[in-house]
C-alpha cells in the first residue's frame, strides 16, 4: 500500500496549505466504521447491552488544527479540576448537542466559541469524522477544522484550566499512540494514550486522533480484534 504523507510534511506555505487541507479532506473521506470506546473494551459494551442501558446523547467536538504559525498546531484543552465529571482531562472544545444546535458542526462551534473563545465564524469546516461512541453514553461527532487567523483565548472560568496547542505532526503519527490500562468500575479498561510534554492525552480524545492519523496515513482504522 502507498502511505500518504502525514501532517510532518505540511509547513504553512501555501502550497502545503493546500496539500494540508487536500489531506485532510481526503482522510475525512475515507470509508471507515465509527470508533468506540468498547473498541478496546468489547465486554464492557456487552454489559451495558444486556444492562439495557445504552441511550446514546450526541456530542460534537472541534478538532481544531491552528494553521496561523509556522507550523500546523492542534488545540486541545484541559478540563478544569474543580469539575465534577473527568476533571483535569484532556479535551477537545466541544460538549453535548442542545436542542437550538442545527446539527454536530453548529455544536462545536458553539462550545468552542464558549470554552475557548474562538468565534464561529473563524474555522474553515472540512467535515467531520463518523461519530465515536464513548462509555459515558455520548455519540461524539468529530469536526474537522482549519484556523487561519490568530484569535484571542478566552478560557471559560470554572470549565477550562488550559488551552494548549500540540504540534500537529505529533498527533499524526500512528506509532506515538500507546494502548494502558487501569482500574474502571471494578474490571481493566484499555485506552489509548498520545502524551505532549506534561499533557497526558488519553481515552476519547487520543482514540479519536488515532482514527484521525490513521486517516491521514491512508491506513485502515485500527485492528482490535485481538481483544474480542
């Protein structure tokens, strides 16, 4: 198989602009199944099926690549401590889809604006990923943007600890993710992990990426059927 190149080969010249945002569309168009939190963790979605207890609420997120630099940066978040659900995690800007929102995209633009900032009218939408199931019981959509213009970060007080930015080569690259496990309501759960200096990204976010950069690549999603 041909490898497409990944984002390491992408400054913000405007030829690789366009290579940048010719690779994103086509990652976003390659056929795939939507990624899961259970693709690790098959017996815990057998549970939660014979639980009954799968009602699945949508949720969109902005993968928000910040092309305004020298080079391609990704912006993620970190999750105020004082939260009461997944306090101090890495996240992308996004949340739950409310009843105003006209689909997942209206969602992300709407929660980064709140937890980051960024006005909606500033990312360039390519599209969006097939929507990642988490173990929290959310349908998460993943929007794939670019941000051409600098803008200025307003972290929401009491939501948002961080806003940082990640060189998006290094989430591109299939070989930096790392599958760990621990202890989650009395059995392992595997995730995958993609650590930046002192972020730790893991869980929902990291599986989304790798699908991400397994895209980019021109690899198929990842194989778990070792650990059906």
């Amino acid at each position: 198989m041909v490898r497409m190149a990944t984002a390491e080969a992408y400054g913000t010249r405007p030829h690789d602009m366009q290579a940048l945002t010719d690779a994103l569309r086509a990652a976003i168009a390659r056929p795939g199944h939507r990624s899961s939190d259970f693709d690790l963790n098959p017996e815990l979605s057998a549970d939660a099926a014979t639980a009954g207890k799968r009602k699945l609420r949508n949720a969109g997120v902005l993968v928000a690549v910040d092309v305004s630099a020298a080079e391609p940066r990704l912006i993620l978040t970190k999750r105020s401590s004082r939260l009461a659900h997944h306090p101090g995690q890495i996240a992308f800007p996004g949340g739950k889809q409310d009843p105003e929102d006209a689909d997942a995209t209206a969602t992300a633009l709407r929660e980064a604006e709140e937890e980051i900032g960024l006005p909606r009218d500033l990312p360039q939408v390519l599209g969006h990923l097939p929507p990642h199931e988490t173990v929290t019981n959310f349908l998460v959509t993943p929007v794939i943007a670019l941000i051409h213009e600098p803008f200025t970060l307003r972290p929401e007080p009491g939501e948002v600890e961080e806003v940082f930015r990640v060189p998006f080569d290094h989430v591109m690259a299939p070989d930096r993710y790392a599958i760990e496990s621990r202890r989650w309501l009395g059995i392992h759960r595997r995730y995958y992990t993609v650590p930046y200096g002192p972020y730790y990204i893991w869980g929902a976010t990291a599986r989304m990426l790798r699908e991400l950069a397994a895209r980019m690549a021109g690899d198929q999603s990842p194989d778990h059927s070792n650990f059906l």
